[in-house]
C-alpha cells in the first residue's frame, strides 16, 4: 500500500503541476513536521503565494479510510494556508467517494478543498476549491519551510559513524532529564566531543552543527525540542546494541533514508531518466552551473526569480547545452516540480547521489562507485528491494 499511495501521489503531483492547476509550483514530499502532508506545493514566483498541503488517499479502500484522510486533512490547517484531500473517482457500495467527502465538508463549514483523480489516469480533477485559512501567516511559514523543504534528505558530509554518534548524544542529554529545549545542548556537545576535530580550524562551527541539524530533522530522528522520535528511539537502540558498524544497524538507518529521506523515490526516477535518455559525459556542478548563470544575465534576471527560470532559463538551457547525465537529471527532475532551481538540483545531484554520498554512508544503494558513462550510476535493486521488504514487514520497529 505504501507504494501505490506514493506512486498516486507523484502521478496526481505532476499533472497539477505540469498543467499549472495552481499556478508555477514545486514540491517538498520530505517535510520533518507533524502533522506531515502527503505532498506540498509551494510557489516559484517572487510574488508570496499560499502553500498548499494534499492528503491523497487510494482507490478500494474501505470507505472509513476517507473518513480518516479527511480528519488528516482538516489537521494540515493548523499549519496550511490551503489545504486538499485527494481521492478517487470512484463509487464504494453505492456511495461516489469524492461527493460523499464534499457533502460532509460542506455542511460542516469546513476549508479544505476536494481533488478527484481518475484512477486508470491518476488525471485530476478540482471538485471543491479550498478557502484560505487566514489565520496562518504565509510569509512566517515560507520563512520555515525555506529551512525544511525539500524533496529528499538533506546531507553535506556525515558520516554512518556520526549518525550513531549523534543518536547516542541525544539519548546521553535526554537522560539528565532536563525541562528545558536540549537542542543546541546536544550539537554544542556534538561539536565539542566529535566534530570539532574532524573540521579543526574552522571558524564557523554554527555552519557546520546546523548541517548536521538538518540531517536529522529531515530524517524525523528528533523532535523540534531536540528529544528522540519513536523512530530516531529505535535506531538508537539499534545502535546501541548492535554498533554503528554492524548490518542490523546500516540496514535500519538506510531503510529510514529510502523512505523517510525519500531516496526510493528518487533513486526510481534516475533508473528511468538514465534508460530514457541520452547522455554523453557526467559533466560537473561548477559547468553546468556557469551556464545557467550565464542564460541568466543574457536575460537580465536578477535576483532569486525562480518563476522565470523555469519559464525562460530552461528552455534555452535544454537547447544550448550539451547532454551531460547532471544536466538530464537536473532538467527532468526540474520540470517533475523537484527543487527550486536548476542550480540547486545540480548541486544536489552531485553531492547526495554521488559516489562521495554513497562511501559516506555506506549504502551500497549502487552497484558500484563509478559513474559509467552513457549509462550513469547502475542502482543495486536487489539490496534496495530487500531493505524495503525487510523495513515493510517490521513497521512495528520502524
């Protein structure tokens, strides 16, 4: 069920925001923030426009799981603007599931919206347009979820060793059983005891102890007040256990990037970029990102105009430059709705899904290191495929 609902969700996501339903969007899938949204849409114009949080339900479900998506979708407006369920067209023993969900919104007085799909097309269809909440300050929560979102994990240089280092920090603080917020408690420690001699020299230790902020929040390891979820807890006792270098614990922490940290998802669209397109070199970030520059000032767009990039950069961008695997990626992935820029997408591309990321972590989520030209990175889905079918089966650890 987790499969199909991700897949429903990406293919209603593309269509709406290949045919602009509401307006020049990208996606964050990935948001460390509960209650979490199946999918939200936020702008690229410079013009601040509300963000839109989907709760996506599948088809042949028992009619109470609408009930159930409809009261998830009801908790987004305590942090949305815009809030939609989506469900199927379809009729469950006699009762069309959207006009049931509308009917019962209507007569409650209730702000969400209402989004159809058809379930052979995933095509979707507005029923019901959401009103906005006007209590939620939509410049306040775009200065939050700059931090946030983002379609999958955020990762500069930790390593599968920190990751142990730090869920035994935060568990170490926890146990003091201190009333106040442990956050910077634990990364000031974090910094002190462990990355302090990793990154000796620098002068900027608040750069790097956010980095690894990040990581974790991404992944839902901790809570906004620095404690342990009930899966960061789990990992943590993993570790423990078992030890930061042991399978039981590698396979638990990568299990939570291909899900939590969104991986599965993007790892499937590079599979299926790289058997559909041709490429010839890899190409590098500091090129790729020089022409685009450059397309930016032959255009005179200053300043972060990402509505324009994606409107007048791209096309030009797709025409002039040769087809190196970043650029491909980068500009399928762009128009799929992933990332803010292409800039961005390239930068992330060759830090998260480099061989760098892979050794890091220890993944084996490639067959091997080596980028195979023509052909890319080949994906070890067999070790894939049983990390999700292990994780799947024991939903009661994770």
């Amino acid at each position: 069920m987790g499969i199909l609902h991700d897949k429903i969700a990406d293919k209603v996501a593309d269509f709406l925001i290949e045919k602009k339903i509401f307006g020049n969007r990208f996606r964050s899938t990935n948001l460390p923030i509960f209650p979490k949204p199946d999918i939200v849409l936020l702008g690229l114009s410079k013009e601040l426009k509300p963000q839109i949080a989907f709760e996506v339900k599948p088809p042949h479900a028992v009619k109470r799981e609408y009930l159930t998506g409809l009261g998830q979708a009801i908790s987004y407006l305590i942090r949305f603007p815009l809030v939609y369920i989506i469900l199927p067209k379809e009729t469950i023993d006699g009762i069309n599931i959207p006009e049931f969900i509308k009917e019962i919104v209507e007569k409650s007085d209730i702000k969400i919206g209402i989004i159809g799909y058809n379930i052979s097309s995933y095509e979707p269809e507005i029923i019901k347009q959401a009103e906005l909440e006007e209590k939620i300050d939509i410049e306040r929560l775009e200065d939050e979820l700059s931090q946030k979102a983002r379609s999958w994990l955020f990762w500069m240089d930790t390593s599968l060793k920190e990751v142990g280092q730090m869920l035994m920090k935060i568990a170490e603080v926890e146990n003091r059983g201190l009333s106040t917020d442990i956050t910077n408690i634990v990364l000031d420690e974090l910094w002190d005891e462990i990355l302090s001699d990793r990154y000796s020299g620098s002068t900027r230790p608040a750069s790097y102890k956010l980095n690894y902020k990040l990581l974790l929040d991404t992944l839902n390891l901790w809570t906004g007040n620095g404690q342990l979820t009930v899966l960061g807890n789990r990992l943590y006792e993993i570790c423990k256990k078992y030890g930061y270098n042991s399978n039981e614990f590698k396979d638990a922490f990568h299990y939570v990037v291909l899900t939590e940290g969104g991986y599965l998802k993007i790892l499937t669209l590079m599979d299926k970029i790289q058997g559909m397109e041709d490429f010839d070199l890899k190409g590098t970030t500091r090129i790729l990102n020089r022409k685009i520059n450059e397309i930016r000032e032959e255009l005179k767009i200053e300043g972060r105009d990402y509505e324009a990039e994606k409107e007048k950069v791209l096309p030009i961008y797709e025409e002039r430059v040769k087809n190196y695997w970043f650029k491909i990626l980068a500009v399928k992935l762009f128009k799929m709705g992933y990332g803010k820029s292409l800039t961005q997408l390239n930068e992330e591309l060759s830090r998260r899904f480099g061989n760098y990321f892979q050794k890091q972590l220890d993944t084996n989520f490639y067959l091997n290191d080596h980028y195979i030209r023509g052909k890319g990175y080949v994906i070890n889905w067999e070790r894939i495929l049983d990390l999700i079918d292990k994780g799947d089966k024991n939903l009661d650890i994770f």
